[in-house]
C-alpha cells in the first residue's frame, strides 16, 4: 500500500553529527524529499553526486556554494544543483532546509 501522507511527527530525526539532523520524508524511484536540521555554524560538506538538487531554506541562513560560487540564502530562498556539480553550505543561522533530489537517493537509505 503506498503511502500517500507523511507526517513529520512520526519521523525520527537521523543524527549525522554534532551539528546536521535529518529526516527522509517521502521517496519513489523518482524523486525524493529529505529535511535536514542545522544548528549554527553545521556544514554540509562540499560534495557532487548525479541527482539533480533543488533545495529550499525552510528557516535560517546558509552560505551556499554551487561549482565555487558562494551566496548567503535565507528563508523562503531556493538553490538548483545540476547534476555533478560540487556543492555544499554553512549554516550562519540554526535553520532547516528542504532537499528534494531527482532521482532518489540510494545511498541515504
């Protein structure tokens, strides 16, 4: 049976370090959605994968860096990774953002 409503609640918070939470709240081979908590000064190091990445400051403030260009991004801004291309930020503001990935992520399961 598919699983057509998530509720954050029943969703336990996945600790990657000191700093970064998150949860993966949906997937399909597709697409996936995956919420991710950091408190200030928590990094999600520079990286590159073949998922396309569209991600959206839920609160906070981060500076993001996408193929060595840097920009401080706030709540309610967005970021696009095309596929392959290095990328990572710095929380300067404890916040939450909201990665969606197409396709899903297989190793975050």
């Amino acid at each position: 049976m598919a699983k057509y409503f998530i509720e954050d609640d029943s969703i336990e918070w996945e600790v990657l370090d000191d700093l970064v939470s998150r949860k993966i709240m949906a997937y399909d081979p597709s697409l996936m959605i995956v919420k991710i908590k950091f408190k200030k000064g928590g990094i999600g190091p520079l990286h590159q994968h073949p998922h396309v990445q569209i991600t959206h400051v839920q609160s906070g403030s981060f500076e993001v860096s996408i193929d060595g260009t840097k920009q401080i991004l706030k709540a309610g801004d967005a970021f696009l990774v095309p596929s392959n291309l290095i990328h990572g930020v710095h929380c300067l503001e404890a916040g939450i953002l909201i990665d969606t990935f197409s396709p899903m992520r297989d190793d975050f399961l």
